[in-house]
C-alpha cells in the first residue's frame, strides 16, 4: 500500500490534496479526508457525518485494510483536535485542552495518556515532546512506549506552533524550527531558544473590531473581542554544509551556528518582512519576499512588500534589494503572486523523463490562473513559459526515488515516482 501523500505548494501556489493509492476498498460515503501509513494496514476515514450534538465534530472511522471492515469510530473537532499515525497507534490530541490520548488501533482502548499537545512525536527514539500551560509557556517530555513523564521545563509564552525538524545534533539533541528555534536535549529538556518574530498584529482589522465591539456595548450587547494577526512571516530554516543555518522573520535575515549563536544578522528594511523564501547560490543567499502572510481566518493576505536580495552567505553583506512592481495583471495571476517554493520539474515528451530545474537568482517561479508557470523578474518581466502539462513540482524525496505531482491528460493531480536520474518508475491519478 502506498503512503497517503499530501501536497502543500505553500500558499504561494496551490491547495492541498490527498493522493489515494490502492487502498483495495471501497471509501466509506462522505469521506473527507484519510489517514494512512506505509508500515500500518489501517487507514483512518475522517467523515463528514451530522452530529446533533455538536455539529463541528466530524467522525474518524478506524479500518482494518486487509478485512476491509470498520474496527471502532470517535468523533472529533478538527478546530482544536487533530489525529495522527505512528506504530503504536493512532493518536488523538486536543490543543484546547492540552490532552493527547493513544489508541489502540484494533480495540479502540486508549493505551496511553500525555498531559500535553505534541510538537514532536520521535517514535524511533521513544519521544513526545509537548506543549502545557494556557500560554504554551511549559514543555514537556515523555517516553511513548511506557508513558513515563521523563522533564519538565519553563519556556516563555507562544503561539504553540507545531515544529519542524532542522537537524538532529546528536542523538538526544534536535534543533527545531516553531515559533521560534530552539535547541533541545529530548532526554533531559536542557533548552536554547534564538527568538523569532514570526507574527504581527492586524492594525487595521483590530481597529475595525474594537470599534465594533464599543458600539454593540453602547447598544447594550457587550461582545467578546479576540485580536487579529498576520502570522507565517519569514521562512523555513535553510542549511548548508559548513554547519550553518540560515533563516528570515518580520526583521531580519540571520545566519546561525548549531548553538544558535548569530554569525551575522541583516535588519530588512522596517515593516517589509512577510512570508519568505530562501536559496543558496554558491557563496550567495538569495531571498524571495512575497508580500504575503496568512491572517486570522486562514487566507492569503497582503504583508510588508515583495521583493528579491541577495547576501554575502558568509558576512551577511547586503548585494541587492530589488523590489517588484505591486501593480500586475490579475486575470493572469490572481489577487496575489503565488511564488511556487517546492522543487519544480520539466516533463519531456520526447525521452520520457523529468529533468529538475534548479534555483536561478535572477528570477523566481509564479504559478498563473491558467495553469502555466512562469519565472519573472521584479519588473514582473516574464523570462520563461512553461505550460501546465510540462511541470511538476516535488512533494517527497528519498535518496533513490522522488515523488511529483502535476497534469496529465487535462486531470490535476497526476502524481509520477521518478528514479534519480529523472525517469518515470509508475504514474497514477488521485482516486476519490
């Protein structure tokens, strides 16, 4: 059975999808969403089923893929509950509350408790790593097998996002990219932290709701106001092979050791950080600024301003900033710019192969509304066209093999296995 593979081209170009591979069943009738796994042969259906109770919750319906037969169900509320895989069962966290609960994937039992909501579920090496405290100002660390509380320690507060994995140090000692960077002993808590600034309040929407909430009090009907942010400012952390780490918030652009020292740092220019991508071109840090972040509700927004810079890798010497022009033609991009931040591929008809199109530092790639990719420069100048069925951009990468999804025949996603020299293993369509 193949992994249930999602594919996020980041809010810069597409929407998520799920590619469903012989699962050899018949999906249950209002499926929204599965959960699967290559070493498991369950598979977890997320149903849009009513409930009278309380209708936000959707089902989770546990199968056994070799009997093709429902094992048990629970009922969840994907506002502040989320599921997740690992060999010892299937894990349901609730960050409202900050519980975790492991359930057995046969009887429905829940073998394990975890007064916390993950940010780091390392099954290999017997590790969950959570968040407690209203604030998100505590972690905590467990081992997974047995439940055994092993640390915990103060952090200040956060916004609780869920980390990523820069690189293991040693073999109890991660650096993780969150809110913030940190550097953390999984065994004992022992805690670097290298501050981010990775969100910023909504001036506008936030003036708006105050003056909103004064008037229906006014009105006598008081309301509860919550503030508005932007948030996804800035960019993934990058590496690069002397041991150095390089990464973009709101402010700046920084250039780490592994003990989170900075080697340098550039102040971008104020109020003009957004979401952010970043490149290494020999001894040069390219940097993409889209101009965009995520705000309240979860959409795509406009933040600071685009633009191109380049770096001295090595001092952090300013070579360029280039900003884009902010006036473009919508009916061929969109409301936004979607700069395309995954690995982009060519299909050639004629030898049958997909050939990797690397970084260029003069330009950057833009998916268009009509499905074509285009790689501009910030002049909005289009330097290449490459129509819809030629690209494919990478979702998975293994050392022998790569996972691509793009067009074929007219139907999107068409997800292709290449080798690594670029030639087709097996191609399919997501089934639904």
């Amino acid at each position: 059975m193949k992994k249930i593979l999602s594919l996020i081209l980041s809010v810069f170009c597409l929407f998520p999808v799920a590619a469903i591979r012989n699962m050899g069943m018949t999906v249950p009738e209002g499926t929204r969403d599965i959960i699967s796994s290559d070493t498991l042969s369950y598979a977890v259906f997320i149903i849009d089923k009513s409930n009278v109770l309380n209708p936000e919750k959707l089902k989770a319906s546990v199968y056994s893929l070799e009997t093709e037969m429902e094992l048990w169900s629970t009922w969840f509320n994907p506002r502040t509950q989320y599921l997740s895989m690992v060999d010892a069962g299937l894990f349901l966290s609730d960050w409202a509350n900050k519980k975790t609960k492991l359930f057995d994937y046969t009887s429905g039992k829940v073998i394990r408790k975890f007064k916390a909501t993950p940010t780091i579920v390392d099954e290999d090496r017997d590790f969950l790593i959570g968040y407690q405290g209203k604030g998100n100002d505590k972690l905590v660390g467990y081992r997974i097998s047995s439940g055994e509380q092993l640390w915990k320690t103060n952090i200040e507060k956060n916004y609780g996002e869920w980390w990523s994995l820069v690189k293991h140090v040693d073999s109890v000692t991660d650096i993780v990219h969150g809110d913030h960077i940190w550097k953390l002993n999984l065994l004992t808590g022992e805690l670097h932290e290298y501050k981010l600034r990775r969100r910023i309040f909504d001036k506008k929407t936030n003036a708006i709701n105050i003056g909103l909430s004064v008037l229906t009090t006014l009105a006598g009907m008081p309301v509860g106001y919550n503030s508005s942010y932007f948030k996804d400012l800035g960019s993934n952390v990058l590496l690069d092979n002397d041991d150095r780490m390089y990464v973009a918030d709101r402010d700046g652009v920084m250039c780490l050791d592994n003990d989170l020292n900075e080697i340098w740092r550039y102040c971008l220019p104020e109020g003009s950080g957004s979401r952010s991508e970043l490149y290494l071109r020999g001894d040069t840090l390219d940097m993409l600024n889209a101009g965009t972040g995520t705000n309240f509700r979860g959409d795509i927004a406009k933040v600071g301003k685009p633009y191109f810079a380049s770096f001295d890798k090595n001092t952090g010497r300013n070579i360029n900033i280039l900003r884009l022009v902010e006036e473009f033609d919508k009916e061929r991009y969109g409301d936004f710019l979607y700069f395309v931040s995954n690995p982009i591929y060519r299909y050639y008809e004629y030898g049958n192969r997909y050939e990797f199109i690397p970084h260029k530092g003069d330009c950057y790639p833009v998916k268009c509304m009509n499905g074509e990719l285009v790689f501009i420069d910030n002049e909005l100048k289009i330097l290449e066209t490459f129509p819809e069925e030629t690209v494919f951009y990478g979702i998975h990468d293994s050392q022998d093999e790569k996972i691509l999804v793009g067009t074929r025949n007219g139907k999107f996603p068409y997800y292709v296995k290449i080798s690594s020299e670029g030639l087709p293993i097996e191609g399919w369509y997501e089934e639904r």
